[in-house]
C-alpha cells in the first residue's frame, strides 16, 4: 500500500497507518474464514448392503431425480465389496450404470468408486455440490468390464418380465457402428404359449429400434429364432464378421 511520503516521515501519523493495515488484515481474514465456513459439504443421501436388483434400481431411481433436483451438483456412490470376492460390486456398478442410461440420467455427473473391502458388499451414496470435497476422492473408479471382439459373446439379455433391464439399445448401436468387423445377432428365444405371432412381433420391434432409431444398417444385424421355451428371451450378440 503506498502513502504520501508526507505521512510516513511524520511520526504522528504512524498510529493513523497501523490502525488502516490493522483494519485491512481484520477484513480479509475475516473473509477468508467466512468463505471457509460458507463452503459447501458433500452429504450422504443414501447407503445399502447386499441388495436386490429391483431395490439397487428404486435407488437409481430416487438419485437420479436428486441430480436433477440439484443441477450444480454431482453424484458419487462409493461400492465396497466383499473381502474374498468383486463379482457382486462389479454388478452392482455396472448396473447403475446401465440404469442410469436407461433412464437417461446425468451419467456425466456419476463417479462409482471403490471403496474398502468389508465382510459384505455395500455402498454409500453421496450428493457433491459444486465446490465441495468428493468423498470418494483418490479411490479408484471401477472399470467397465472388458470386451474381447475376436469371439461371438452375448452383450446382453432382456425378458418378458423386464423388471430389472440391463440392455442398453444405445450402447449395443455404438459398438456395432464403430467397430465394421463385428455385427449384431439377436436371437429370440420365444415362449411357447405365446404363439407365433408373437414371435415375429417382438423380433420386428428390436430391428426397428435398432435401424430407425439408433441408426445401425440392416444389413449389420442378424435375426435367428431358438426353439421356444416357457419364457420368452431375447439376447443380443456380438458376432465378428469371419474373413474368408
């Protein structure tokens, strides 16, 4: 801070600077712990153990309309699992995931993270707001699990109960469209009671969703019937394009 050189040679007026710098530094630590105390928090909207797939889905569900509720803020639901084994936070990972793009949700705005391995799998979930400390950071986000395209594999299933849906049309367009070398089979697996009719319904419906809605040729998808069952089943492969 600079001052008239008159007032700093007068010894008068020393008390006069002191109590301005005094008064300065008064302010800006008084602001700095009134942004400290303004900050905001992350808070814990929810947690779970070991849970079925219509409860993990109510609870997408439920955290998906608090992001939407809450546009400047960010969602981070942190999945312990099991001391002797992932498989079951591995699914429930990537079911919320698969959930959340079901129903069109902020994925942008989810982070899964790993978090200590404990005797039962369970999670915490957390609402982050813009400029607050993310409880899950520094832990580790959990993979996607791993696609091998050099064999036909089932990327996903869906039934005629459809209380827990995991297939993902959008996600099953991408990865045909970018990748020529593969194309997508669907084989309907038909209930038995439900008549032929049926059968070709249901077929008719996935190609056109498929072409006419996420943009995948015809000619890039395959459709085979299976010999009826008394459930109705449809999965969706990945099959390469065998070179000749």
């Amino acid at each position: 801070m600079l001052y008239p050189q008159y007032l700093i040679d007068d010894p008068k007026n020393w008390a006069k600077i002191v109590r301005i710098v005094a008064a300065l530094v008064f302010m800006i630590v008084s602001t700095v712990k009134c942004i400290a105390q303004d900050r905001p928090k992350a808070v814990q909207t929810d947690q779970f153990g070991r849970v079925g797939c219509e409860g993990l889905y109510a609870r997408v569900d439920l955290l998906g309309d608090t992001l939407f509720r809450n546009p400047g803020s960010r969602a981070t639901v942190i999945i312990s699992p099991q001391m002797d084994s992932t498989s079951k936070a591995l699914y429930y990972s990537e079911l919320i995931k698969k959930a959340f793009q079901l129903r069109e949700y902020a994925l942008d705005r989810l982070r899964i993270v790993r978090g200590p391995a404990a005797e039962s799998v369970g999670g915490a979930v957390w609402l982050v707001p813009a400029g607050a400390e993310d409880p899950g950071q520094g832990l580790e986000v959990w993979p996607d699990k791993p696609l091998d395209l050099s064999k036909p594999f089932i990327f996903d299933t869906e039934d005629e109960n459809n209380i827990c849906p995991t297939f993902v049309p959008k996600l099953y367009a991408e990865l045909i469209k970018s990748n020529p070398n593969v194309l997508g089979r669907i084989v309907v697996i038909p209930n038995s009671m439900s008549g032929r009719r049926r059968k070709f319904e249901a077929a008719k419906e996935w190609i056109e969703n498929l072409t006419q809605k996420w943009g995948v040729p015809r000619n890039r998808l395959k459709l085979l019937f299976a010999k009826p069952t008394d459930f109705e089943v449809v999965q969706f492969w990945i099959v390469p394009i065998k070179k000749h």
